[in-house]
C-alpha cells in the first residue's frame, strides 16, 4: 500500500511543474545560507555533461498562503523549470525530487 500511496504523490507533483524562464541562475552569497538553498547535480547526457541546479529560498513558505514554498531547476545556468513544494523535476535518467522540512530540504 505504501508503495501506491509514494507513486501517487510522486505523479501529483510532477502534474504542478511548469516550464522555466530561461532567466539565469544567480550566485549563491555568503550571508544567504540561512534563507536559501542551493543544490548543484551533474549528469552525463548524449556525450557530454548537463548541470542541473535546485534553488530553494526557506522565506518563501512564510510567506505564501498555503505555507508552500517554490523549487526552481535549473539547467546548466537557465532556468528550466519550477514547482510548488514537494517537487518532481524529470530529467534524463530519472527524476530530482526536492522536499522541505523544519530544518531544510529532505530530498
């Protein structure tokens, strides 16, 4: 049953990703390790490496009204795609998940 119950989340919030801007990804500051998080992944695909990074920023589950926050993928520098919280990127090979909890990001 649990088996089910972890395909159906994962299917309902790959359904909440919408395609990015292709605006580029800003770099990570000293003081932003409080508010911000910043995840960097490399993948082989079709002969040469792709960069997938996840940004995270923490305020904005205070911030919205449904205590949700937003994950953003990027794919070698662009914005590829975006998704409330929890989140299910496909990429090539598989899937980057992304989860909050009270002290940062599970997955």
């Amino acid at each position: 049953m649990n088996g089910r119950l972890h395909d159906r989340k994962r299917r309902r919030a790959a359904r909440r990703v919408r395609p990015g801007t292709g605006r580029a990804l800003k770099p990570f500051r000293w003081w932003q390790p409080t508010n911000r998080a910043l995840f960097h992944l490399e993948l082989p695909v079709e002969g040469r490496t792709v960069e997938y990074s996840v940004d995270v920023r923490h305020w904005q589950q205070f911030t919205t009204e449904d205590g949700r926050g937003k994950a953003h993928l990027y794919r070698d520098g662009r914005h590829h795609a975006q998704s409330e919280l929890p989140a299910v990127f496909p990429v090539e090979g598989g899937v980057i998940e992304v989860d909050a909890s009270e002290y940062g990001l599970k997955r």
